[in-house]
C-alpha cells in the first residue's frame, strides 16, 4: 500500500479557491436573473400579443 503525502495548499492556491467560488456565485446570481427576465420578456409578449388580438 503506498502512503501519499499530503501537502496542505497554498496561500495562491486558497486565493484562486476563493475567487472561483466568487464567481461561481456570480454566475449563480446571473442564472437566476436570466431566469426572471425571460419570464417578464414572456409575460410582456404575451402582453403585447394580446392586445393586438
């Protein structure tokens, strides 16, 4: 069985963690927000369309 050594990370590497789990909430955050636009571009469509009608 072989041991692997274990190095603990470094202080680039935790900073480099730190900022892609920023921006993972960010893109998160935005997922959302598209999320919630496409329903008022719709319900504006919808609108529009039905006023046309």
């Amino acid at each position: 069985m072989h041991r692997w050594k274990y190095r603990r990370p470094t202080s680039a590497q935790r900073t480099i963690v730190v900022e892609i789990e920023a921006e993972r909430a960010l893109v998160n955050a935005n997922r959302e927000l598209i999320h919630r636009m496409e329903a008022k571009v719709k319900a504006t469509i919808d609108w529009v369309c039905g006023a046309v009608d």
